[in-house]
C-alpha cells in the first residue's frame, strides 16, 4: 500500500464524514423532502461516494498513483459545498 492509496483513503473518510454531516444538519432544503426521498437520497449519496472512493483506489493501486491530485480535488469541492450549505449560505 503507498503513499497515494493511504492519502485517497483519508480522503475517503472525510468525504463520507461530509455527506453525514450534511444529510443530519437539518437543512431546510432537505427538510422538505418527503422521508422517503431523503432515506433513498441518502442510500444513493452514499453509494455514489463509496464508488468513487473504489475507483480512486483501483486507480491508484493499478500504477496511477497522481491520480490522488484529482481524488483530492474531489473532497476539496465537497469540502467547499458542505460549508456552503452547514454554514447557511445556500
């Protein structure tokens, strides 16, 4: 395991911190979805995330390993998102 796979699974953790942090903030947004939209919404980010998260991975064990550059601004634009909404701004 190198440097880059360890820094995409970081990263990984982060993401998914993020996306919880955003589904239980209560924002008005997604507090107007009907239960059942927001449990599937949820089940759906989450999938999407782990998938992104395997890829990365995949990439970077199969002899990609700059690809943790774009993996990372991956979680920086979601880091800039999250903010956005936990912070009220959106």
């Amino acid at each position: 395991m190198g440097l880059a796979t360890l820094a995409i699974f970081v990263l990984g953790v982060i993401n998914f911190a993020l996306d919880r942090a955003v589904f239980e903030s209560g924002h008005p947004l997604l507090a107007r979805l009907p239960y059942a939209s927001r449990a599937i919404g949820h089940r759906v980010a989450l999938l999407t995330e782990f998938a992104a998260l395997v890829f990365a991975l995949l990439l970077t064990v199969r002899g990609w390993p700059h690809f943790v550059w774009a993996y990372a601004g991956y979680t920086a634009f979601s880091a800039a998102a999250a903010w956005l909404i936990l912070s009220g701004r959106v």
